[in-house]
C-alpha cells in the first residue's frame, strides 16, 4: 500500500483532520494568542503583530495590489474590495453558524484539488466552545469546523506543522489578529500559495468567561449548542433538545460582566472586517443572511468554485447611525474613565427592544455603524490605557471613521513619520 500523498511525494499521508498541540504560550502584551508565539517564529512577534505597530497600507498593498480607498460608500469602512453581497449557502449545510458558506469554500478548496490543506479552528473533544487549531485534508472533515467557537486559538501554530507534512499550497480560515501575523510573514513561510479566508471578529474572551457569560443567559448553559449576535438586535441560542431563544441585546447582562471580561485587545481593534482576508464571510450587512466582501482576484476565484450552490443579491442599507454610535461612544468614555455605564431603565427596555430592529440601521448602515463604535472604542480605551502606544496602533483609516464625531488625534497620538 503507497504510504505517500500523490500532491506531497515523499511525505506520509496525512490525517484528514489533525489538531495541532501548540506548544506554550509566552506572555505577552495586548495578546490574542495567535499562535505565533508558541512556535519557532516566537521572536517575530514584534514585526508581525496588529498590537505593535500595524502597517495596514502596506499589507494591503502587498495582499490586494492597493490600499484602500479613503473616499466611497464602502471602503473608508470595510478595507478594500471588488464586490460585495448578501449571500446563502443553497441548501444550508447541517450544523452550520449561518448556512455553512465559510467552511464549504474552504471545502471546495480541497474537493478540487486547489489546495492541499486547509488550517482553521475545530472544538476540543472536551468542550465544544473551546477551538483547537487544526490541519484538514479531507473536504468531508471540514463539517468539524462549523460553529462558532469562542476564546483564544493559537491557529498560527499550525503553519509549521502543515509546512512539514509537506502541504505546499494551503487555505486558512482566520480572524483579523491572526490573519494580520500570517500575512506580514507571509513571504517568508515556505508555500508556494496561501488563501486566506476571513471571518469578522470582536469582542473576543476566555472560553471560561464565555462559559460563565452563557450561565447568565440559561439556567441550562451545559445544553446550549449556538449562540450568535444577529443583525436584528437579538442573540440567537440554541439547544441540544432543539429548541431556541431569541434575546434582545439589550437585555444581554452584558454591564454586569467584570470589567476585564473583554481584554484590551479585543477592545482596540482596528480590523474588524478582517481587511486582509482574500474573501471575507460575515453577517453585519447581511440583513438576516451572510455577508460576503470578495476583495480580490484570489477571493473572487475561491467564490466561482461554488458556482449555483451560493445564492448572491445586492447589500441594501436603512436607518440612521449618528445616534447610536454617538450614544456608543458617550457610554464608552464613561467606561473607560472608570464611570458606571448609563443604563436604560428596566421599564423602558422592552420598548427601546421592539424599536432597534424597527428603527435602526440596517444593512451597510448597520455594519458601518459597527465599525465606527469599534474605532471609537479603541482610541478611547487606549487613551486611558496604553496613551504610548496610540501613534503606531491607531492607523489612518480609524481616525477617519471617529473624526466626524469629534474625536481627533491629541499631542503624541499619530505618527509623525508615517507615509
């Protein structure tokens, strides 16, 4: 019996799904635990992650041929792109967050032989909100990545091992911080080709905080399958006997979580829309369906391969921002001065319930509403934090989306020296 892969002579065949133990991690400052950090590539950390001194112009330049635009109804918001959809997988994949879209690209991937491998997170056999980093061979396998997971997943540390079992050509499934360290070592790995499949992320935290954030929600945390924070204000919770709760964000218990709940990473990123990602699937302009952003000639490609099986229509935009984000941010600067949060009173939030999906953004106006409360939170809580770090973490583009709301640049806060 051949012992080879016929795309990796000389190498054994590989599992169809590998977890990778990832070796410790280092302390580190602002750290999302990408993964880079366990592995031998530790010592780059300083040039290759978003919490340092991101370059985004010239990663963008280095991934899609351009930075982005800074004018446009699209852009200035989301990084750059070639188009932009709602978008369903047809039929929706069993077991998936929304209809399976990003774990069936990555499938097709590897079904026609484009890539070899495919590098994404998959639950730990002990808790299936816990993400491991994984290696899939087998497009049939990609079904165990389905599903939100939530904490941090050294996903990077699977690079090397992938390399080593001889995949030459790989797709990776990440979010921002981890897609940002792939792409400024992009170079230097040793594959011939990687496609990077971006997913949206904020709000990150420790797969124990989110444990105890479901206990506030349920008195049967254990039987939650799904949770996802939808488009129409409400969170989404599913259970294993198959029933469901819709609970509007506003009655989250989300002012009673410890105030580290949340690290400042999470809360200073300035990437939410994943800019670097070759495709990016997401929900925010989605309007109830995913969102697609093809950014460039790659992604476009990986899209093609789906050809019937995805269902495309235009993005649409509704509502009015201004006064949510400008309510956001007041709320922020009183967090972040160490102030309590105002709070809706308990009578009143059942109203301002039914009136968010009814009167609020919707759509693009939604998602921009989104990333204008993500740029306004991270110069806030920077600049009570980490004042030093504001001129090389803070890119352009950001000051950008909070400039209308009058938050500019202080004495110390841009780098004078940047392009």
């Amino acid at each position: 019996m051949d012992d080879t892969s016929p795309r990796n002579a000389g190498f054994p065949v590989a599992p169809p799904l590998l977890r990778v133990a990832a070796g410790p991690a280092k302390h580190r400052s602002l750290c999302t635990d990408c993964g880079l950090s366990r592995g031998p590539r530790a010592k780059d950390c300083g040039r290759a992650c978003q919490f340092i001194r991101p370059d985004y112009p010239a990663l963008e330049l280095q991934v899609h041929g351009r930075a982005r635009r800074r004018s446009g109804d699209a852009e200035p918001w989301f990084g750059p792109l070639r188009a932009m959809y709602r978008a369903h997988l047809t039929p929706p994949a069993p077991g998936a967050q929304w209809t399976g879209l990003t774990t069936e690209l990555a499938a097709t991937l590897l079904r026609e032989g484009a890539v070899d491998a495919v590098i994404c997170v998959v639950p730990d056999p002990a808790d299936r909100w816990a993400p491991v980093p994984a290696i899939i061979t087998d497009p049939d396998a990609m079904a165990e990545a389905r599903g939100m997971r939530m904490g941090y997943a050294p996903l990077l540390a699977a690079l090397e091992p992938a390399r080593d079992a001889g995949h030459r050509r790989i797709a990776v499934i990440g979010i921002p911080c981890q897609v940002h360290a792939l792409r400024a070592l992009e170079a230097e790995l040793g594959f011939d080709e990687i496609t990077v499949i971006g997913t949206p992320c904020s709000d990150n935290t420790t797969t124990e905080n989110f444990h105890a954030f479901l206990a506030r929600l349920t008195p049967r945390p254990e039987t939650v399958s799904y949770l996802e924070f939808r488009a129409d204000y409400r969170v989404e919770m599913r259970f294993d006997d198959g029933s469901r709760r819709f609970i509007p964000f506003l009655k989250l218990p989300l002012s009673d979580l410890p105030a580290d709940f949340f690290p400042l990473t999470c809360r200073t990123c300035v990437d939410y829309t994943n800019a670097l990602a070759d495709i990016t699937v997401g929900y925010m302009a989605g309007e109830g369906e995913q969102w697609l952003l093809v950014r460039n000639a790659r992604g476009a490609a990986v899209l093609e391969r789906l050809a019937d099986r995805v269902t495309l229509a235009p993005v649409g935009t509704r509502g009015k921002r201004r006064g949510a984000v400008k309510g956001f941010i007041a709320n922020t600067a009183r967090a972040a001065g160490g102030l309590p949060l105002r709070r809706i009173p308990d009578w009143a939030r059942p109203i301002v319930a039914w009136l968010q999906p009814r009167t609020g953004p919707r759509g693009l106006e939604f998602a921009r509403a989104r990333l204008e409360m993500k740029a306004a939170e991270s110069v806030l809580h920077l600049r009570r934090a980490a004042p030093r770090r504001m001129k090389w973490m803070i890119p352009a583009h950001v000051w950008a989306l909070v400039a209308p709301y009058g938050l500019t640049p202080q004495d110390g806060e841009v780098d004078d020296t940047a392009r």
